[in-house]
C-alpha cells in the first residue's frame, strides 16, 4: 500500500483521464462479450447470450463509479461537479457575485497590507545568514544609584526595576571583546542619524548621509560577503586614524553612483576627511542596528575621532560616556546562560577599572537580548500601531464575513426547493453541505486572489504615510511567502466562516415542505430569526468602527486646534550642521551667526529663528538646574528641557515675551550666561517668586550659574500632545561647543519657494554646506501626528464601509419580511389597519434589532476603545459626544434603510394581497 | 451441484491476489479462474471484480498491461508486483491463523470449559 503507486495511479489517472475512462470502458467490453461468447458455446442466442451476461454483471455505471472511486477520482469529480455548478449560478447572479466577491476582496486586501507591514516590522530579521544566532548586549542598572550617567542612545526601564540600555562605553567594550573571546565573537556598531548624520562631499558636492560605525570582525562575524570591492577588516579598525575607507550600501550605490564599478578606489570627503571607498555591501543586508532601512556608508571605528568627534576628545578613551552598540554570535557548544554569566563577569570587572564607583553605586548588569532584529525600533514604535491596525481590519473582514452569510442565508432560502429536489434524489447531506460550502469557498478564493492584489498594491501606502515628507528613506513593506501564506488562511477562513451557517442550514431542509410550493413561508421563522441575529452582528460591528473613527476624528481635530504657543505658519525650517574638522569649538557659531546674517537678508525673509532643537519634532535635550546653595542631586525635580536660540528666536517665532527681555549683542561675548525661561518653568523653580534676575546653578564640568533675563510664554516642545514642559532658553552664541542648530526662517509668501534662494545663502558662507531636512513647520508638525492621521483615515474609510454594509444588511432583511409577509399584512389592513399603523409596525421591527446592535456594539465599542487610549488626544475613550454620535448615525442609519420597505408595506393593496395567495 | 456460496466479506482481494498469482490474467480470466479453483461451488458478483482490481492496482499490488486474448482479442492483463506477493504472503496466513482460531472455538465442548 505505498503512498507512491497510489500518488502515481491517481496522477496517471487524473492526468490521461479519458484514457483511463477508455480503458476502462474496453475493460469491461471484454469482460461481457468474453462471457457472452462461453455463453453462446452453452447453446445460447447471441441476443440471450448477452442478455444474461449484462444480468449477470449488474448496474455497469454503478461498478464504474466504485472503480474510479478506487482509483481516488470520485473526490475530484465531486469537486469538479460541484465548482461547475457553482460558476453557472454565479454568473447566473453577477450582482450577488460581485458583492460577495467585492467585500471580501476588501476585507482581505485590508488585512493583507496591514499584515505586509506587520510582516516588515515584527518579523523580519537582519539580512545576514543565520540571524538568530545573533545576541545584542545589553545591561540593566538600578535608576537612582546607577553609575553610568552619560549615555547617547536608547535607553528604558527595565523588566523588573530599574532601567536598560544597549550602549556600551568604547573602553567597556575592548575589554568586553578580549576577555569574553571564549565564549562569544563581539563585535562592535554605532549607528549616525539625525543629527549626528555626516556630510559626504563627493566631486564636489556635498550632501547629508546616514553612516554606521563599525567594528574591524563586524563583517566577519555577521559573515558578510562584498558585493564587489571588498569589506571593513581588523586592520582598518586596527588604532586611531587607521582606516580611512568607508563601505557603501547597495541602496547608496544605485541612488548616488548608479551602479558604477569605478566606484571602488573613489575618494570622497567624509566631514571633509578625504576616505577611500573600498566595496559594496549586498542588497539585502541593512547593517546590524535596522532591519528596514540600511546607512548609506560604513566605516571604521578607528575614524570616529577624525570624522564624527561631536565636540570631545576621542570617544574611543572615553570613559564616561557610554555610546557603543554590541553584538555577538556566541562560541559553539556555549549555552545562553554560560555566556551571560562570563560577559557578566568581565562587564563588572571592566567598569570597576575604567570608572569611579561612588560607595553603594549600582554597577551594571549584563544580559542577551534577541539580536536578530538589530536595535528593533520599528518594532518598538509602531508595534501598538501595527497591532490596533490590524485589529480594526479584523473587524472590516469580520463585518465582510457576515455580509457574505447574511447573502448566502437569504439565497438559500430561495434555494430550498432546489435543494429539497436533490435531497429528495438521493443526495447525502453531507454532498449538500459540501457543495453549499464549495460555493462559499470559491467565493472567498476569488475573494482572497483579489484582497491579495489590493494588498500587494497598497503595501506601501501606510510605510509611505508614516514616513516623514522630507526623508526619503521610509520602510519598504515587502511580499514574501509568510503574507501569502496570511492572506490564504484568512480567505480559507472567511471562506468557512460565512458558509458553515448557510451549508448546515441547507442540509437540515425538510423535505416535505421544502419541494412544496409555499416552503419559504412554512419555516420563515427559523430563517429570519438566523438573519436577525446577523444583522445585530453586522449594526454592531458597524458600531464599534463607527466609534473608533469618531474617536480618531475628534483626535485629529483636537491636534488642529492645539494652541502650540507659537505661529506655525509661513515657516520653513532647515538643519546646518557645521563640519567640526573646519569649525572647531565656539567656530560653528561664528559661522552660524554669519549665516543667520545672510538669511535675514533673503528677499521675502520677514525673521530668522534658530534653535539647537526643532519644535515639535520629538527631540528632547535637558539638563539640571539648582537654586544656588542647593546640593547636587539627580531626580525629576531639578530637570527642565532646554534648548539654544538666538536673539531673534521668540520674535520670529511669535512666542511673547512677558516680563524682562530677550538676548541681545552685549550678551554675546560676555561670559555672563543668561537665559529666558517660560512660564511653566518659572513655576517650578521660582513658585510665587519672581524670577527675573534670579540664578540657576548647573553643572558642565564645575557649577555654572544662569541669570533669568526674561519670561516667556509657554510653547509646546517636543510633542503637541504634552503640554508645554518648563524650558530654560540658552543664548547659541554664548556657547563654546560646536552645534547642529535648526533655522526657522518666517517668510511672507510660501515658504517653500525660498529654498533656492535660502540655499545660495547658506553656500555663500561655505559651498560645502549643505541645507538638511527642508520642511516647513506645518510637516514637521504634521510629521509627528502620521499616526493618528492614517488612523483617522483609516478608520473614518472603515467606519462609512461599515455602516454602508449594516445599512444594506437592514434593508434586505426588511424587505424580505415584508415580502413575504404580503398575506398577513393584507389582512391586517383588511380589518382595519391603517397604512401609518403598518409603516410603523415595520419601523418598530427595524428600530429593535438595530437598538439590539447598537446595545451590543456600544458595549463592546467601550471594551475595544480603552486599548486606544494612548492613540487619543483631548478626549477619553469613552468619550460621551462620540458615543452619543455613533448611536444616532446608526440608529438613523438603521431607520433609514428600514423606511424603504416599511412604506412599501404601508403601500400593499389589501385586496389584492389577499386575493395574491 | 453443492449449493453456492457468497464470498465471505474482504476475502474477494485474496482470492485475486491468488488466481494472479500463478499467471498473468484479464479481469474474466481472473473470475473464472477462481470459480474454476472453487470448484464451481462459490459466486462472485462479475461487477464488483472490476472496482477490486483497480483498488489492488492503485495500491500497487497488481500491474497491468494490454495483451491478446485466447481468442485474439484485446484484453487488460493483470500481474502480481513484488508487493503484491507480500501481500497475498501476509494475507495468507492471517487467513490460517484465523480459521484454525474460529475453527478451534467451534469446535469447543462443554467438557473443555
């Protein structure tokens, strides 16, 4: 009985099916006139002779039946029977196909492009061989008496208490990597974006680009092969200045060189270090730290001083500030725990000789972290996004579903006599229930092929929301088996969740009533109590999107209305970031200032703002300030957000000034550091005082004391969501350490057409400077609220869909009631009742069930709505107007769609529906 | 002429398996080879031979090809594979093992108990 033969017997066959169907037919030929032939030699006729042979033999087509059942084949010929009928009456009805087809193919293409980028962000992983097998560093330390207290990079609480980080201190790391060597291979990584990205000058143009600091066995670890060229080696990471070659991506290399494979040997200027390119990454590898988006360049650690030094002796000795990323494939044979416990080990000893350690300081502890989704921050962010996201497509499909077995259940009811016809010919009810379900199955595959196009067409519709105008370097949502696989198992599933209810409902028909001619009437109460309860489902699904887009629209338009505290019109915003190998130290400002001059004079320029941080942008810089005679002391008391502007900052910006004054020229050179404080942070430092005057103490390297100059009015910061957090404004040209600042450059007409000429400006000063990130306020605002926006489309394009559907669902269930209440309603009007009587009669029966759904949805549209607080803005999520709102469109939409077929009840001439039946 | 009997139930692919196995034969071939081996004495409903046959080919105990017939006609030749022989091997004894089984109980007396 081997699985083979029978494969090679069924597919032979079903391949050559009329040969075997030939075969067959010659077969038995034989058999009959073989026993004809010994018949006739027993003195038969030949008529008798074959008579008695073919009694002999029994039904032919039956035993022909069993044999291609022996062969496997009565499955697929079912099969074949039961999609052909299924074609003809769905052509037979186009509407109803299209419907079906139609909603499902939204449904499924929705959830589709949602998984597409769930796909992308949750599960897609390092484009090196092996990922899993990489571990990314990290450390956990109490909050209060940690030691580490310089840090860039990520950091949060931890599981249990305390908080974590990933980032190591260059000095921690070495030793990391030498003393652990036998249990894991480490290597080292540091990602330059956003602020810290590096200006390459290639054939004399500048440009900004992403770069990822790598480490000599970066390559060799993540066993990556060059595309051409070759790779970043130990040697060029080997001391200090060793290296000065960069790797490109493959995506830099199609954006900037075009493919070319002169680009190997090229130099180009890094912060006008002059480095060699030396190779290409491969195309599907995006660097150790994103899975989505690779740096444009690679280079050496060993550069790091010369290239990226952000204003500080080499980051390579520092020992206080801990920046470095690690990761690492641990030793064969070496168990999780074993590793951790010896990097653990080293970790201790590694701090304990490069820092201080106060008496009772928390030294660090180690731990491995899944490294094969690099830093995961897409992960991270967008995590909750992608997950409501495709909770609110499961509801579309789920109310596409119901659609569907509402449609079907009211065809099957048509369908009753055809139906008890075949039962009564012999069908077997699970034949009945297999071809209902074949129907249903079919539609959701067209469905689900058709969901999968939407799908594959808007796959990157959300990436492309989400990113940030300016920034081109957004999330590629990708297909890959695992959506296909998704999008199947969805379909498969709609497919028998709408047919199941419909199929069994077919098999339980009664024959005795289903071939007479008035079955429908006789077990209408069955059937419609069926559809009642899906058109409850349909309301309160409808419900609960209505509600979500309500919530989401009041959200968005709460956002608008935000007072921000300054004018955000008419603002174009752009980042200088002075190369510090030319503009070294208190340098950068003097160049700023020049261009700040430069800008004023631009024909159409009505003010120029600058500032260290955008607003708005979800930056954060902050520092801790003292009353004079306090003792030093870390905690959430003594912290205020700050940030460094120039004179004509608060003007340009329109925040007002409401007691002292702004910076101005005599403040410039002076070492008296003065600062304009806002409102909020006047009542947290000076509460019932007044602060004009007064001094705040901070920290550098020793105490430095700030004189309030001014009090400002609040402005939001870093977030239109927060309310204006207390902010201490510092004077850009009283600072000694080099700056990345943004222009905010106020202009009378649109700004965007002063691009060109704020670009010429800025070049005047120096043509290797380029203008980063040019985008007016309104998108740097805009840019910060994607999400709620896309939810609000979203679910505001959901939530019409929704009640278009409930509204259809309502309508067809009334109108055949009230078509097949004729008789009845005659009659009642026969004896008097009045067509107001009647109209109203049905407009009860539909404000019932959509009460009914209404009740339902509105309950379960309370439990869904708090998993979205964090998504609000300005209201709760049982936001009552909402709520009241959505009752009444559904309500209303509900009596709407059942006013149609109520006054075509009211309408019924008694007479004649009497006499009709 | 002894009465005829039915063929006990699941016995029919055994008896194939059997009469194919000392020579190749087509589908009336096999029937009256079993009938001719019974001595006449046990029925084989003709039809139900057929769907047996092409069960025993797709689980490969039979192979068949087409050939000439006694009389020079064409006609469908079955033959015992390799599996086939294990087959009617196993079945065999499992058939002895149970007669001599169900023989031994019918032939229990009160005594023995």
């Amino acid at each position: 009985m081997s699985l083979r033969s029978r494969l090679r017997s069924w597919s032979s066959a079903m391949r050559g099916r009329s040969g075997m169907e030939n075969d067959m037919d010659a077969e038995l030929r034989f058999h009959l006139e073989a026993y004809a032939a010994d018949l006739r030699t027993s003195g038969l006729t030949e008529e008798e002779a074959y008579r008695k042979a073919r009694l002999a033999f029994g039904n032919i087509e039956a035993h022909k039946q069993d044999v291609r059942q022996s062969r496997g084949l009565r499955f697929w010929d079912d099969l074949r029977a039961d999609l052909t009928y299924t074609l003809r009456t769905l052509r037979k009805n186009p509407g109803f196909a299209t419907i079906a087809i139609l909603s499902l193919a939204l449904g499924i293409g929705a959830n589709t492009t949602i998984f597409t980028l769930a796909n992308t962000i949750l599960f897609d992983k390092l484009g090196v061989p092996h990922p899993d097998g990489l571990r990314l560093l990290s450390w956990t330390a109490d909050d209060d008496k940690g030691v580490v207290h310089s840090m860039w990079g990520s950091y949060g609480p931890a599981h249990n208490h305390g908080f974590s980080s990933t980032s190591f201190s260059y000095p921690v790391y070495l030793a990391l990597r030498t003393q652990s060597a036998g249990v894991a291979d480490l290597f080292a990584f540091k990602p330059l974006e956003g602020n810290r990205r590096l200006t390459a000058t290639i054939d004399g143009a500048a440009e900004v680009v992403t770069a990822e600091l790598v480490s000599g066995n970066y390559y060799s670890v993540l066993n990556v092969k060059p595309q051409i060229g070759r790779l970043i080696a130990n040697a060029d990471d080997a001391r200090a200045g060793s290296g000065p070659v960069i790797v490109i991506s493959d995506r830099y290399w199609s954006s900037r060189f075009g493919r070319s494979h002169d680009v190997v040997g090229k130099q180009i200027a890094l912060n006008r270090i002059p480095v060699t390119v030396i190779g290409v990454t491969p195309s599907g590898f995006t660097g150790a730290s994103s899975v989505q988006v690779a740096s444009d360049v690679f280079l050496p650690f060993s550069m790091q001083p010369m290239v990226a030094p952000f204003g500080r002796a080499s980051l390579l000795e520092d020992k206080e500030l801990w920046w470095t990323l690690v990761m690492g494939r641990l030793k064969p044979g070496v168990t999780e725990e074993q590793a951790r416990a010896v990097i653990d080990l080293h970790l201790h000893q590694a701090v304990r000789s490069t820092m201080k350690i106060p008496a009772g300081g928390d030294v660090p502890r180690a731990s491995l972290e899944r490294g094969s989704q690099g830093e995961n921050f897409a992960g991270k962010d967008q995590g909750q996004s992608v997950r409501i996201l495709m909770g609110l497509v499961a509801f579309v499909l789920l109310l596409g579903c119901v659609n569907i077995a509402n449609l079907l259940l009211a065809r099957s009811a048509t369908r009753k006599r055809e139906i008890s016809v075949r039962l009564a010919l012999g069908a077997g009810r699970f034949r009945i229930i297999r071809q209902v379900l074949t129907e249903s199955l079919l539609l959701s595959a067209l469905g689900g092929i058709a969901g999968m196009l939407l799908g594959y067409w808007t796959r990157n519709f959300i990436p492309h929301f989400l990113s940030k105008a300016w920034d081109t370097t957004g999330i590629q949502a990708h297909f890959n088996w695992r959506v296909l696989l998704f999008s199947s198992g969805v379909s498969l599933a709609a497919g028998v969740l709408f047919g199941l209810a419909p199929a069994f409902n077919s098999a339980r028909n009664d024959l005795n009533t289903g071939v007479k001619d008035r079955g429908i009437r006789t077990s209408q109460g069955r059937k419609s109590r069926a559809g009642q309860l899906l058109v409850i489902l349909q309301i309160s699904l409808s419900m609960i999107l209505v509600t979500a887009a309500g919530l989401f629209l009041r959200t968005i338009i709460n956002l608008a209305k935000a007072d921000v505290g300054f004018d955000s019109s008419n603002l174009l915003l752009f980042q200088v970031q002075p190369p510090e190998s030319r503009y070294a130290g208190a340098k950068s400002q003097r160049l700023l200032h020049e261009i700040e001059e430069r800008v004023r004079i631009v024909p159409g320029v009505e003010g120029v703002a600058i500032s260290s941080e955008s607003l708005i942008a979800h930056g954060i810089s902050n520092e801790l300030f003292f009353i004079p005679g306090q003792p030093f002391a870390r905690g959430e008391e003594h912290s205020s957000n700050i940030n460094d502007v120039n004179a004509d900052f608060f003007a340009t910006m329109r925040i007002p000034i409401l007691a002292g004054r702004t910076f101005n020229q005599t403040d410039a050179p002076t070492k008296n550091l003065v600062v304009v404080m806002n409102q909020a942070g006047a009542k947290k430092f000076f509460p019932g005082q007044n602060p004009l005057r007064r001094q705040l103490e901070k920290y550098d390297d020793g105490p430095v004391r700030v004189t309030i100059i001014g009090i400002c009015k609040d402005a939001k910061y870093d977030d239109l969501r927060q309310q204006p957090p207390p902010t201490i404004y510092g004077f850009y040209r009283q600072s000694q350490e080099p700056m990345q600042m943004t222009f905010e450059v106020r202009s009378r007409e649109l700004p965007q057409q002063l691009t060109p000429a704020l670009r010429n400006a800025v070049r005047s000063v120096d043509k290797d400077l380029p203008l980063v990130d040019v985008r007016t306020q309104r998108e740097q605002i805009d840019a910060t609220t994607a999400e709620q926006r896309l939810f609000a489309a979203l679910a505001t394009g959901f939530g019409i869909l929704a009640l278009a559907i409930a509204s259809v669902g309502v309508y067809g269930l009334m109108a055949f009631s009230v078509a097949s209440r004729r008789n009845e309603i005659g009659i009642r009007m026969a004896l008097g009742a009045q067509a107001r009587q009647v109209l109203r009669m049905i407009l009860r029966e539909t404000g019932v069930l959509a009460i009914a759904g209404v009740a339902v949805g509105a309950a379960a549209s309370l439990g869904c709505a708090k998993l979205l607080r964090s998504m609000l803005f300005g209201l709760t999520p049982n936001d009552p107007l909402t709520l009241g709102l959505s009752v009444a469109i559904l309500l209303g939409a509900a009596l709407l769609a059942g006013f149609l077929p109520a006054r075509r009840a009211a309408r019924i001439d008694p007479l004649e529906a009497v006499r009709h039946d | 002429m002894p009465k005829e009997l039915d063929l006990l139930q699941g016995t029919l692919d055994m008896l194939i398996l059997k009469a194919v196995s000392l020579g190749p034969l087509h589908g009336y071939g096999i029937l009256l080879r079993i009938q001719q081996l019974a001595g006449e004495r046990i029925e084989v409903q003709q039809g139900s031979l057929y769907p047996a046959l092409a069960r025993l080919e797709h689980n490969g105990s039979l192979q068949s090809e087409w050939g000439e017939s006694e009389n020079n006609r064409k006609a469908k030749y079955y033959r015992l594979t390799a599996a086939g022989r294990r087959q009617l091997k196993t079945e065999t004894e499992s058939w002895h093992r149970m007669a001599d089984l169900i023989a031994g109980i019918l032939k229990a007396t009160p005594e023995e108990l």
